[in-house]
C-alpha cells in the first residue's frame, strides 16, 4: 500500500455523477482529506441507488423500494459533509479555466461551478434499437429507479399478458425471471445465436434448455425489425423470419454506451474501443481530470488490452483510486480486470471470468480446455447440487485464460477462487494445489476446483490428452464405458460398447494401432479407461471432456 501523502490543503473536487463510481470516488476523497471541497452533480433525482437491483424490485424478490437507494443527500452530507446537487446537468467543461457549466434540470437555470480536480463518473446509458426509435409507450429500459416505476406501473394495471424482452445478456435474464415470477409469459429475443454471449456456446445452450423448462419462449439469432402499433404502445413485434409475437409490454437490454460526451467536448483522449483512456490512477489525458467506472477502457489480465467493462465492481474500484489520488495526489493503481460475471437464471447460476473460446481465438492464442462435472458438496450429503466447470489454459505453461460454470449453490465461490487465481497468474498445476475449506455440507475433499485442475494436469500430462465434446469422432475407434441404460438415453452411434467395470477383462477387443477416444457421461469413467489402454501400450487415446452430458449439448453424434 502507497503511502497517500499529505492531503492537499483546500482542494475543490468536483464529481460529475454519483450511483457507483462517482459516489465511491467522493466518499473516498472525504477520508484521506478533510478539508477538500467535495461536491457530486447528479443528473438524475438520486445520487446513489443499487442499479442492480431493480428487477429483483419488479419481480417483487426485494419488496421495498427504499432498500434500494443506497446513500441519501442527508448522509453524505451529515456523515462525509459531502454537498449534492441532483437533478443538475453538467453541459460543459472548460479546461483552461478549470469550470464547468451547470445546468439545474428543474430550473432550467445555468450557472458555473470551479474545480481544482474533476472526477467524471457519467457511466453508461443503454442502446436504443432503430424499430424502438421513438420509444413506443409500453417499451421501457431497465436502467434507473425511474424506468424502474414506469415498468411497475404497467405491470401493477394488470393488463400485462405478454411480455418481450430483448437482450439475452444478464440483465435481460433478470429481468425474464422476475417477469416470470409476476405470472407474465414471457419470451426473450436476442440478436445472437445464444443467450449470454460471454459464455461459449455449450454452457450457454445449459442455461437456455433451463430457461424452455420454465416455459420461457426463446428467439435466437431472429431479431426484432419493426413493432407494429397501436395509438402509442406497440401491439406486436416483427421478427426477421417474418414472424409475429404479441407485445404488452417491451422491456429492452440490447446492451450499452459509454457516455463520453463531455470528454469528447473538452478534448480528452479516447481509446479504440470508445471509452476514456485512463492511466493507472484514472488520471486522463488532463492529469486534472480523471475517469471512473464504465466510461473508461480499462487492461484485462489475461489479454493485456483495453477495452469496456461496465460492472459494478471495476466502478466502485476505480472510484476508490480516482478519489485518494485527486485529494492526495497518490493511491494504489487500479490493478487489471476480468469480468468476473454471474446470473442466477430459475434454479441455474451461470458464472464466468477471464476469457472465453471466441476470445481467445480471435487473438490466434493457443489453448486448451478441460470440462468436469461436480458436486457442489460431498454428495453423501444431503442437498448437493450439480455444475459444469469449465476451464481454459495454456497447452505450454497452464497458465489459466478463463473460466466458466453453470450450476446449483456452489457456482459463484468457485469461480471466484478461479478469478482470483488468474488476477495473479496462476497456473492450473497451482491451481490443483489449492488448500481449500472442506467439511460435507460445504464442499468436498476433491473440490470441483481441483477437479478441473487435476483435468488440465492430465491433459497436459497426455495422460491422457483431452478431446473437444464438439470433435468429430468419425474415422476413430470410440470406445462408450457407460452402462447400457445411459447408452439408450443419450445414444452413441457407431461406438464400442464396454461398460467400465467390464472393461480390465474386455480391453483386448481394441485395436491399439487406432486412435482411440473414450467416452462416459461426464468423463470420469472415462479417464480410467483411458489409464488402462495407455498403461497397456496404446499410444494414442484421449478422453471426451465433460462426457455425453455435453457432447449432447452440440448437437453432434458420431460424426
């Protein structure tokens, strides 16, 4: 930890925008330096209101509204002496006189305002489709407490049947679920051939079967083109195949934008991928102003390059930084990040950090991937619930690029752990050495973490290597361990049939000049098999990661 120096003395600190980044930059600012002048100038009605929160709002899940404001005007000035003006715009920032010009949204009255440091914090504001261009009057984002009461609204009338949302994302599916919970049918449109595009497609397609099952109509890859209308709402929604899905109400999540528009106005540099470049203590391009939470480009981990990344947690932190360095002129740096993203989808968590396969080929970088199924506790124990953990690696060192889980309880901790592992470079071997916490009702002697980790080692080890469950298997001597009940649900065709406890005594029926591929249900019965061939001189087997459970998420059979 730097030390923060001494606090620079009457210092007027001025922070355009409150809710994460803004208020954590204010707050931080008042506790290295009690004397600076710190005041925050919020667009909307409310300086600081738990954004993600609100459909759980809707849903009815979190029943008082209230709870989701997180700090008042009264707190910040009573507890920090931190002045807030709401409903105020800032329109623009002169530099060279260090001001900017305030705009009262109540008033219409304009006024300018001095600062010493400036800390923007305007976040991000969500897309608008070109068929939802005006908005019609039953379509609504999910963005502030406003849109919020304006969605409530017109699910409390009663007159809500039928609802659409567009955006797979996890906001969207949030907002599915909640919908769902108030007896609304609902159905999710995205643009894209899967739900939540930060997931390859296998785990992707776990969440979307889960999402049939509760009912939930599902368009993929067929985007909205027009709404039909009727006076000021719109009535239906037209799809790109043509096809027509009554509307009551539109709840839109097609993603977001930055709001750089007052950095762009006052010259401030702009990175490729459209959002304010940052050095490591959000300093701008004007050593004066820094830039905080989903308006700035900031480096991930694993890929070394900046881009977008609006969650909460990188936000808070950033404003954490920009807050200690404007009033004290040093801080720690913000370290890179990963984005580390979870969903509670029905019964389902879904879960991911660091990069995914497209990513990683998109950047030509070699890997590797092992998947395993676990429990999420000892499963002797009462209540343990199953996940899919994925993982991706280095073939050269195992160093860990990414990982991904769908499951019950347990999901959330264990990508967390993987997050954290890979923020400091590890590897999977140093993965697999892990001391975790272990007692039945928690987790398991071999967590899923090893699990996974002991995968890659094997992997990595040839032993034996890991075949992809999308590979095509034709032209190979696949060898099914599975009993025959397992075979008749999820048929293998063209594959050797030896049931693994059949399979020291049975194994001489193989060819060993053949490359080999074993398969069970989720990969375990499969690696024994596979340690017996290679133990008995066959030089060419893998294991079918993640087993049949996956391998029938693709769609493929034996070809």
């Amino acid at each position: 930890m730097p030390d923060l120096g001494k606090p620079i003395q009457k210092l007027k600190i001025l922070v355009i925008g409150g809710v994460a980044g803004g208020a954590s930059a204010a707050t931080r600012a008042r506790r290295v330096n009690a004397d600076a002048e710190i005041t925050i100038i919020e667009k909307g009605p409310v300086v600081s209101f738990a954004n993600c929160g609100l459909p759980y709002h809707v849903g009815g899940e979190i029943p008082n509204r209230q709870s989701l404001i997180v700090a008042k005007r009264e707190l910040f000035w009573n507890r920090f002496r931190i002045a807030i003006q709401t409903q105020t715009e800032v329109t623009s920032i002169d530099r060279n006189d260090k001001t900017v010009t305030v705009t009262n949204l109540e008033t219409n009255e304009s006024s300018i305002l001095s600062y010493d440091r400036l800390i923007i914090a305007t976040g991000a504001e969500p897309n608008v489709p070109a068929y939802c261009k005006p908005m019609p009057g039953n379509a609504f984002h999910l963005w502030t407490l406003n849109d919020m009461d304006r969605v409530l609204e017109k699910v409390n009338n009663g007159k809500v049947a039928h609802a659409v949302v567009v955006g797979g994302g996890f906001v969207g599916l949030e907002v599915v679920e909640q919908l769902h919970r108030r007896g609304i049918h609902v159905t999710l449109v995205e643009r894209n051939p899967q739900v939540l595009t930060r997931l390859d497609p296998i785990f992707a397609r776990m969440i979307e079967n889960h999402l049939a099952s509760k009912s939930i109509a599902l368009q993929l890859g067929n985007p909205i083109v027009s709404l039909k209308m009727e006076g000021n709402d719109a009535n239906a929604a037209v799809l790109a195949d043509g096809s027509e899905i009554p509307v009551d109400l539109l709840v839109v999540g097609a993603g977001v934008t930055p709001r750089i528009a007052l950095a762009q106005q006052c010259g401030l540099s702009i990175g490729e991928k459209g959002g304010v470049q940052v050095n490591d203590f959000m300093q701008t391009s004007d050593p004066n102003i820094y830039a905080v939470g989903d308006i700035v480009e900031y480096e991930n981990a694993v890929s070394k390059e900046r881009g977008l990344n609006p969650l909460a947690g990188p936000a808070n932190r950033s404003g954490r930084i920009a807050g200690a360095h404007a009033a004290c002129g040093s801080s720690e740096r913000m370290g890179p990040v990963l984005g580390t993203s979870i969903v509670r989808v029905f019964d389902l968590t879904a879960a991911c950090t660091g990069l995914n396969e497209k990513q990683l080929q998109s950047r030509r970088t070699e890997f590797r991937t092992a998947i395993v199924q676990a429990a999420s506790h000892a499963s002797y124990f009462p209540g343990a619930q199953s996940m899919q953990l994925k993982l991706l690696y280095s073939p050269h060192d195992g160093k860990i690029f990414g990982a991904q889980a769908v499951g019950g309880e347990g999901v959330d901790k264990r990508i967390d752990v993987i997050a954290t592992a890979i923020f400091f470079s590890a590897t999977v071997y140093q993965l697999s050495q892990l001391d975790l916490a272990y007692a039945p009702p928690f987790g398991s002697a071999k967590d899923p973490i090893h699990m996974a980790a002991f995968t890659a080692c094997n992997d990595l080890a040839n032993l034996p290597k890991l075949k992809l469950p999308t590979a095509d298997l034709s032209g190979l001597q696949v060898v099914d361990v599975r009993t025959a009940t397992e075979r008749e649900k999820l048929p293998l065709p063209n594959a050797i049939a030896i049931e693994i406890d059949e399979f020291p005594s049975k194994m001489d029926q193989l060819n060993p000049a053949l490359e080999t591929v074993i398969v069970c249900h989720s990969g375990k019965r499969a690696h024994i098999a596979a340690s017996w061939l290679r133990a008995s001189g066959f030089s060419n087997v893998s294991n079918l990661t993640g087993g049949m459970s996956i391998r029938s998420l693709t769609g493929k059979g034996n070809g």
